[in-house]
C-alpha cells in the first residue's frame, strides 16, 4: 500500500472505484492509482456532462434560472456560467479542445474588463475572490499560457493587501447592510480596497487557487507569502464578517466553491507549503480523526443542535470531497 495511504484510519480506494460514477472512478484511477486510463475526452460523453452542456447557450453562457427579482446591474449569466463550468472542468475533465468548453471559457473571458478583472458577479464592484476561482477553472481548462490570464494575475497582484493578501475591496470599509445592497447590486463606480486592513482568508483561498493551479505563479513570492497566510488562518473566523465562522473551514463542496480546508489545502500544497509545517499537520490530522469507517469523509461537520449538517445533495458529493481529499494526501505523502 502506497505511504500516503498508511496514514488514514482506513482505505478510502475502495469505496471510491465502487461508487458507481465513472467520471470518479476514472480519476481515482488516474490520481490515486497512477493507471492508464486512457483520453479524459471520454468523460465528456457522459449522460450527467452531456445534460449540462444542453442548456448553454450560443455565445457559451449558461442561463440563470427564473427568478422573481433580478437586478439589471448583476450579471446572472455570468455566475450560472460560472457554476456550470466548474463541474465540466473539475468532474468531467474538459478543456478547450471541446467546442462547448472553448465556447463558455471565451463568454468567461468575455466579461474581463480592461483592468483585468472579470467582472459582473457584484454588479460593477471588483470580485476578487471570483476573479481568482474563475481563472483556476480557466488554467485547468488550457488556457495558462493566454494573454488573458496574464492580465488577471498582474490585476490580482495589484489588488493585494500590505500584508500580501486579499480581501473583497467592499468589506475593507465600514458599509452598512443598504450601502452594500446598493454597490453589489447596482451601477457605482467600484470601491477601492483599504490596504491596511487584514486580509481576508475567505477571498485570498479562492484567490490563491489561480496561482496554485497555474506552473510559473505558483512559485512566485507572491504565492508563497499568501499561502503561509492561509494556513495561517487555519480553523479561525475570518477577519471579516461575510462568511466569517470558523465553520466554514470544515464546510466542503465539490466542485471547489468558498474557501475551506480541503480547497485551501489542495492549493497550499500544490505550491510547495510541506505537511510539516505546524498548521498544515494540525489540518491533515484533523482529515485523520474524522474519516469515517466507510473511508469516505462528510461533506458537512457544522452542527445544528447535536447533528451535523449535511443534506441528501451534500451527500451525494462525499465521494468527490473524498477524492480531493486523498489526492492531498497523496501530493504531500507521495
């Protein structure tokens, strides 16, 4: 048995290959097992990733379903867009050799502003945690070596705290609730950022996924510092008040949405921060004494009363949450 396997309570292999999901069971194969599995273009014919791409759009945009209010400054199709090609990139492995993968990353690339940011998300505020989230999907897609992305991430750069990490540029300031209604929703001119305020570990996680996921960024100073910060971060409340729980650290979705400790950590040791670093190894023991005898983990250790909280939807997700899970494991044990 692989070493990075001898470090669980139990093998999460198994339940993994018998899931009954192909897309999963071929990356468990892939990632885990190091077998040849064959082109990955064979997932995209799957029946779940074909229902996907039948509701997208001509320009490659996916449409925001019905909704009573809408608010004409917020780019809907822009944030369905966005939740729709995560789970073709993350779960089904496309690229930009797909047509429709190709078709959704150019309307993602479409609502780049000049600055460099992808913009919509907040009406016309900046989105750096989005901004950030968005290009990982595209770099995963094939696009790292795009001009376009090399604007993102000198954008990204500029848009750093003093102390080298993100925040949400609205929250560096003291709005009350109808003010941010207001910028995030409506057409203002965007906030800049308080740089002197902390940063935010919720935005610098989905920020930090851009650099981890790309070769040259994530061996850049910049990341670097922003991963010690994160990890830094491990288990506490944010510094600010959206999304601010020390919860949400073992809250986990997947495809990658917020931040939490397995997205943070799938970053952070893609760009090099070691399992021995004290925060790191407080976090892979933490995966350790919670695993489930099953080998799979829960998608929701927040708790409501004395239950945790995880719906049949959350559930269904164990398995993928799992996989993410082991292939850190795997990357800092070998």
């Amino acid at each position: 048995m692989e070493s990075w396997r001898k470090q669980l309570k139990y093998d999460p292999i198994p339940p993994l290959l018998s899931s009954g999901n192909e897309a999963l069971k071929y990356f468990a194969q892939r990632d885990l097992l190091g077998e040849r599995v064959g082109p990955v273009s064979r997932l995209w014919q799957l029946p779940e990733a074909q229902k996907i791409l039948k509701k997208q759009h001509a320009d490659g945009s996916w449409p925001r379903p019905a909704s009573k209010k809408k608010q004409s400054a917020i780019n809907y199709h822009l944030i369905e867009t966005w939740k729709q090609f995560r789970f073709l990139v993350q779960m089904y492995g496309f690229d930009k050799e797909n047509p429709y993968a190709h078709r959704a990353a150019e309307y993602l690339f479409s609502c780049q502003t000049e600055e460099g940011d992808i913009r919509g998300m907040l009406a016309n505020q900046y989105a750096t945690y989005y901004t950030g989230a968005i290009m990982s999907l595209l770099i995963k897609a094939g696009y790292e070596d795009d001009a376009r992305i090399e604007k993102g991430f000198r954008w990204l750069l500029s848009m750093r705290q003093d102390d080298g990490g993100w925040s949400v540029p609205m929250i560096t300031h003291k709005l009350d609730r109808k003010r941010w209604l207001a910028l995030s929703s409506q057409y203002f001119e965007p906030v800049q950022p308080n740089r002197s305020k902390p940063f935010s570990h919720g935005a610098t996680g989905m920020i930090l996924r851009a650099f981890a996921t790309h070769k040259r960024y994530r061996q850049s100073e910049a990341a670097r510092t922003a991963a010690e910060l994160l990890v830094s971060r491990f288990f506490q409340p944010d510094a600010y008040t959206s999304y601010k729980a020390a919860s949400y650290w073992v809250k986990f979705q997947y495809p990658f949405w917020w931040n939490n400790l397995v997205a943070a950590l799938d970053s952070v040791s893609l760009i090099g921060v070691s399992r021995d670093d004290e925060n790191v190894g407080r976090a892979l023991s933490w995966f350790v004494d919670n695993q489930e005898e099953c080998g799979l983990w829960k998608t929701s250790y927040v708790k409501e009363g004395d239950k945790e909280k995880e719906n049949a939807a959350m559930k269904g997700m164990r398995p993928w949450v799992s996989l993410a899970i082991c292939r850190v494991f795997k990357r800092l044990y070998g």
